[in-house]
DNA sequence: AAGACGAAAGTGGTTGA
DNA sequence: TCAACAACTTTCGTCTT
C-alpha cells in the first residue's frame, strides 16, 4: 500500500537547522538553487552553490565519459602516477573469468607492459628511490606536502646525475633533510641517521652536493621552529614558551645566534624562561631533549643573559 | 645529594692559503 | 692538502641550594 515517491530530484544532504521549525532536515535542491526544509517547507536560502558539474549524466558510462579529472599528479608516485596498468586478475571488464587463449595473451602482453614501463634506468632509480624515501618518510612521520618536496629533490638530483656513484638511500637522506629543512620541520640529520641503512657521513656529503648543484631554496635551521617540540618535550607551561620565543626572537635581532647550534639557543632561552615564569627545569633535563650538553645550554645561557640585559627579579 | 658553575683538553667540521 | 679556527663535547673539581 506504499505509494512511491516521483523521480527524485533532491540530492538529500543534512544542514544547519532550520530557523522556521528548529528541525535539521535540510535538502538542497541545486536545480533551483533553493534550501528547503523537509519538517515545514521552509525555503532558507535561495543563493546556494552548486559544487557538481555543469553537464548531467544519465548513465554511469555517461558519466565516465563526461568527466573531466582523474586522480591528483603526484611527484612521489616513480611515473608521476599516470601511467597505465594491466590488472592481475584474469577477469574481463564485466567480471568474468578469462578463456585459456586470451589469459595467455593477457600474460604476455602484462610480461612487456611491465618490462617497457621499468626498461630505463632512470626509471627503475626512481622506483627504489621513492619506495626508501616513503619507507623513511612514515618511519620518521614526515608529512604529505613535505614527502612531495622530497620527491622534486631527488628527481632534480637525479637529472643532474648527482645520484651516479652514490647510494640512493644517501641521496633520498639528504633530500628528506632538505625538505625538512624547507618545511620548517625540525630533525637532525642524527634522526634521519638512524633510520638508514648508509652513514652519516654519506648522507651529509649528499647533502652539501644537493645544496650546491641544484637549485633550491633551503632555509637555514631556525631556533625558533624547534621551541614547539622542545617545549613539548619539558611539558611547559604556555607563558614560559611565550617568554621563550621572545628572548630567541630578541636573540637574533641582536645578532648573537650565528653559527650557534640551534638546540642550545632555544635550550638556553627554554631555562631562562623557566626561571623568570617559574616554571623551571634542570640544565640536564633540558640538555637532554635539546640534544646538546649542559656545558653549552651555560654558554648560551650566559651571552643571553649578559647581551640582552636580562635580570632576575626573584633574586633578592 | 642534586644542581650549577667553570676550567681544561679533545673532537669533527669549515675556511682560506 | 693542510693548518688554523670556532663551536661543541667530555671530564672533573668546586661551590650552592
């Protein structure tokens, strides 16, 4: 007894409430442009945008053929993943298992395709490279956009020829260190060290070569992006970071952190903050997360001190 | 006892001849 | 290629909290 509804037209989709009833059973109705509320039938919004495509489709083949895009290029995929493949399974486009004669041809034709597409060196370099460089990528949690900066560094690299009579692991280290480096992400080439299987001297001779024979803008590593992680690291306080970055930010005005190893400037301005907020840490435990010794977070500690006048109130 | 301080000697990397 | 050099480390004795 269940009379169906007409052809749809309502591409049903849950809103904001309505104003009208309170209800939240909006329905976008693109073809008119009109929000409509399915409770009371009020019409909220009568400029809405329409995100689909401008053509319609009626058939799923329809719809194939009309559209425009496919998957986005990406550098870390070895063919910039536009190449075609030959599926493994031995079923045609509708499912169906394929006869002897045809699964023969079907292998041999996979046998070339596969062959072709991994035929030049180039190629076949880039393939391993890009399987180490995502393999140390997630090992050392770098992100997407900075795994693709990666991948553009190597593929210069590569094209410069820079990776002949070097290992590729060596060369994708230091590409992964540069990309760092770009994206203010902050790791040691200690980090990225321990998760290769060549040496750090390799991996920083690559780097310096990268640095000088191809073209890319590599920032020097601030101070200043490492105090989130070191920070976190101390589990300190908000003001005590907040204070922190100003004395490194005042630091480099006055211009006494060049050449200095980062860690134990943020190390130094980490201590000084704890005691003006006191919110304090040991020299130690700070040495410790900041990967240098208490020896340097003193030194640091004093030029801030002595350079930037800073005075500790709480000492009398 | 733990933390801070500073001197002295040693290390790995950069720079300039 | 080598020496000079700055930054940093290791080690250790001493002072302070």
């Amino acid at each position: 007894m269940v009379k169906l509804a007409g052809p749809r037209r309502f591409r049903i989709n849950v809103r904001e409430v309505c104003i009208g009833c309170g209800e939240s059973l909006f329905t976008n109705d693109y073809t008119r442009g009109e929000n409509i509320c399915t409770s009371c039938g009020l019409v909220s919004s009568d400029r809405i945008a329409n995100r689909g495509p401008e053509w319609r489709a009626f058939t799923a083949e329809e719809r194939d053929s009309r559209e425009r895009t496919g998957a986005p290029m990406k550098l870390s995929i070895a063919d910039k993943g536009l190449s075609t493949m030959i599926d493994w399974r031995n079923k045609d486009a509708n499912g169906r298992a394929l006869t002897t004669n045809t699964r023969a041809t079907i292998y041999r034709m996979r046998k070339w395709h596969i062959r072709s597409r991994v035929q030049s060196s180039h190629h076949r370099n880039l393939g391993i490279a890009m399987s180490e460089m995502e393999r140390l990528s997630s090992q050392l949690g770098i992100p997407r956009e900075a795994r693709e900066t990666v991948a553009l560094i190597y593929r210069k690299a590569l094209a410069k020829r820079l990776v002949r009579g070097r290992s590729i692991d060596s060369v994708v280290a230091a590409a992964i260190y540069l990309a760092c480096r770009i994206h203010r992400i902050p790791r040691r080439l200690d980090e990225i060290v321990t998760e290769t299987r060549t040496n750090r001297k390799q991996i920083s001779q690559a780097v310096r070569l990268v640095l000088s024979k191809v073209d890319v803008e590599v920032p020097l590593a601030s101070a200043k992006d490492l105090i989130p992680r070191l920070s976190s690291d101390l589990g300190l306080e908000g003001r005590t970071v907040r204070r922190a970055t100003e004395i490194v930010k005042q630091a480099k005005e006055g211009r006494i952190t060049v050449g200095k190893d980062p860690g134990g400037i943020v190390g130094a301005a980490l201590y000084i903050a704890g005691i003006l907020e006191e919110d304090r840490r040991t020299q130690r435990e700070i040495a410790k997360v900041s990967h240098v010794t208490e020896v340097t977070i003193r030194n640091r500690y004093k030029e801030l001190v002595r350079s930037l006048g800073i005075i500790f109130e709480n000492d009398f």
